[in-house]
C-alpha cells in the first residue's frame, strides 16, 4: 500500500510514520520481513548508452508488539508496547560509462586545478587527494615557467583514448524504535515512538583511461568515500475514528539529529612506456610504473533535518476493503549542517536553493475471505527549487512509487507478499573537470535509476 497506514495503523512500519497506528493492535505480534532490492541505471555519455543492474538481499522489517489489554468499560482499553527495526532508504546502485575515443581527460582537471586560474600552486600545495596524486605519479609535469601540463597537452591536445569508469553505492538507513500506543475507548488512539537511525553510505568509482602513446600506457584512479553514523528522533501521533467507517489521523516528527563520520580515500597508478621527464633510462616497461594512495580524511560534522508534519485520512468499508491517504509537509530549507563555522555556507545553500514540499502516500486493500489485494501510489516531492537546475534534471519533478501485493490470513499467522517500484529523477553526474578557452568545463553523464523491491512479511499473533 506505499506506506499509506497513516490512519490505519495495525502495522508495524507505521511507527515511522504515525505511532499512534500502534494502538491499533488489539493482540501481540511478531513479525519479519525479509527483501530483495533491485535497481537499473541507464547512463549516456560521450552518445553511448549503458546499462548496469544490481541486486542485493535486505532485512526490511523485524519487530514485536506486546499488548496488555485492560478490560475497562470506559476509558483507556489498552497499552501497546512496540519494539521494531524498518529499514528506511536503501541507496544499493550500480553504473558504468565507457568510451573508445575520449575527447578529453581526467588528467585535463587535475591541471587545471593545479595551475590555480593562472596563479600555478607549489607542488607542496596540491590537493593530497587529487592533483597531489597525479603529480606524484607523473600524470601532470611542471613546465620551466612554473606551470602545469599533461601528455596530452604537449601532444597538442591530442586525445581519443580508451576511457572507462565503473561506480557504485552502497548503504541505507535503518530505525530503531521503541513505541507506546494507548486505546481509548476504541476511539480516540494515541501514539509516540523515539527512534535511533543509522546511517552507512559508501559511493566508490574507478576510473581508467588508456591512450597509449607517448610513452604513457595508462592511468587509472580511484576513490573511496563513505559516510556513517547515528541520528535520533521522536514523533509522535494521535488517530480519531468519528464513526466505524472513518478514521482521522494526524503525526509530528521532529528533526533527526545526525551525528556523521565522514571517510576518503583515492588511489592513483600510472604506466610508461619510456621514463617520464626525470627519470632515469635503461629501465624495462614494467619498471616504469608508479602507484600512491592519500591518508584517510575524517571531520566529523552533523546534521540537523526538517521537522515533518502528517495529516491522514481512511475509510474502513465493513470487511471488504479499507483505503488511506497520508499528506506529509516538509520544509527543506530548515536542513542545517553544523558546526556553522565549518558549514554555515552550506546551510545557506539550503536555504537559497530548496523549497517546502509534499509527500502523499495512497493505498487500498480488497478483501476476499481470507486473501487481501492491495496496492498503492506514493510521490514524494523534490527539495530543490526549479531555478537551481539544468532543463536537463528532472529532480525537481519529485519521485514516484507505485505498489502490489497479496496476503494470506489465518487465525494466529499472516503471510504477505509485495512488489514495490520507484523512479528516479535523472540526474547529472560529474565525471571530473577540463577547461577550455573560456574557463572550467565539468564533463559529466546522464543518469536515471529505477529500483524494485520484493518483500514477504512472515507474522505471528501471540
């Protein structure tokens, strides 16, 4: 159902959205959810078109729900006590780009960069991560003058090499959250939950680049970047049924704090066929190979997102069907980076460039004894305002998701089976950075990922 039990509550991904859907259960549960994640990446470069596919084996869901029915006439009827981990966001991708005649090259940037818009940085000031590397493996070279080139600019920017770069990410975030839900008159639902999400990303590529001439063979480099750490929240929600077949629901989140640990790592290797510049002769072409790796950078930083506000509404129609719709408002320019005297200028970038959106979730359920047909729509809005972005980048026009599934009720054991699939907007990525007669030039790929998710949730009334 996309997530759309807002006002329904009676499941366990709920207390991600409205905890007060925990009040809901009239019995305790166990339930798990295991998954398969696939996406697609269709990438164009250079008037090619690729297409790379991954696939990877998840936990969804685990969790309990203990309820202690207290048998009033009046008043509350029920606690619920819920213990759940849910996984969030996944961001497991894969892509390539490749091409047999380059019109430019990666070694283009690291000069560029090097010679500083005409004021050419001491090789001690290099970028340890970047144009450090290449200097130190003679991928660029200084002139007499003081400033930088490359093979390909001394051949009179004589490029057409084999170029190819394959990247991927890796991660996801996932909650823990402990909820409490109270019945009140089976009427009136009441629900918090305080949660602790963890967060893993790791985005890795590898780039290569074999013009063979000139004495260079080839040059690869490679990076390395992930992003770890923790973040808590707490919402909370309350759900009103005016009549049975109506149900009224309203949740707020707080921001998630988030508390970062940042790595990099690039590599760069190089071969020659001849001895660079100041390199001795005499050496077989196997000799003339150079390789070295930057330190592991770290600096810790936080982040401080939106606060969330949820409005919902279902109807129950007797014991044929139930439908949901939950509208979510977020305010991204309220995202901050702190501390604010490392990231102030990003903070304001937030707050230029993004907007407030919406999210809405739609979903229903048929009943047919004891099988339950659902599907469900969800769109989720785009932070950035459109004035930000090429014509070319969709992102402003949100993300879509669409959803099926089957279930299988019997009196103390559920089965359900889903499909869910969202699209991407397309989105630019940039390979690395040349320059031409007016100035800096990004080289980049168009990219587009869709991704499917297979999940089977397996649950135990107890």
């Amino acid at each position: 159902m996309s997530g759309a039990y807002g006002a329904l509550g009676g499941d366990l991904s709920v207390v991600n959205n409205n905890p007060a859907g925990l009040a809901i259960y009239r019995g305790s549960e166990f339930t798990i959810t295991p998954a398969l994640n696939f996406s697609n990446t269709n990438s164009e470069f250079d008037n090619g078109k690729f297409n790379e596919r991954n696939t990877v084996f998840l936990l969804n869901n685990i969790g309990y729900v203990f309820t202690r029915n207290l048998f009033k006439e009046k008043g509350f009827q029920s606690l619920n006590f819920g213990l759940a981990y849910n996984r969030l966001s996944d961001f497991n991708s894969k892509a390539y780009i490749w091409s047999p005649a380059a019109g430019s090259s990666m070694l283009d940037g690291f000069v560029w960069n090097a010679n500083n818009y005409g004021a050419p940085l001491h090789y001690n000031q290099l970028n340890d991560f970047y144009e450090g590397l290449a200097y130190d493996t003679y991928g660029i070279d200084i002139l007499p003058d003081g400033t930088y080139t490359n093979i390909f600019i001394e051949a009179g920017n004589d490029y057409g090499q084999a170029m190819k770069r394959t990247m991927s990410t890796k991660g996801g975030i996932n909650e823990f959250s402990l909820s409490m839900g109270a019945n009140m008159n089976h009427t009136l639902f009441f629900g918090a939950t305080f949660g602790i999400q963890s967060v893993s990303y790791k985005e890795s590529y590898f780039h290569i680049e074999e013009p063979d001439f000139a004495g260079l063979k080839y040059f690869d480099f490679s990076q390395d970047f992930s992003l770890d750490g923790t973040g808590v929240n707490f919402k909370a929600g309350v759900i009103y049924r005016p009549i049975h077949m109506l149900r009224l629901g309203a949740a707020i989140h707080t921001p998630t704090r988030f508390w970062l640990r940042p790595y990099l790592l690039t590599g760069m290797e190089t071969q020659f066929g001849i001895a660079p510049p100041d390199q001795p002769d005499g050496k077989t072409d196997r000799q003339f190979f150079y390789e070295t790796e930057s330190d592991r950078f770290q600096q810790r930083f936080n982040i401080v997102t939106p606060w969330r506000y949820q409005f919902s509404a279902a109807t129950v129609i007797s014991s044929l069907g139930v439908a949901n719709i939950d509208v979510e408002y977020v305010n991204y320019t309220t995202c901050k980076i702190l501390p604010n005297s490392d990231y102030g200028a990003e903070t304001g970038i937030a707050e230029t460039q993004f907007k407030g959106n919406l999210n809405i979730r739609f979903g229903a359920e048929f009943r047919l004894g004891p099988m339950f047909f659902r599907g469900g729509t969800a769109y989720y809005g785009s932070p950035y305002k459109k004035e930000f972005l090429p014509d070319f980048d969709n992102s402003h026009h949100g993300t879509l998701s669409y959803s099926g599934g089957i279930g299988f009720r019997a009196r103390n054991f559920y089965m359900d089976a889903a499909f869910s699939h969202m699209n991407m907007p397309q989105r630019r990525a940039v390979l690395y950075e040349t320059f031409d007669d007016i100035g800096r030039l990004p080289i980049s790929t168009l990219m587009k990922t869709s991704s499917g998710k297979f999940t089977l949730t397996f649950g135990f009334r107890l």
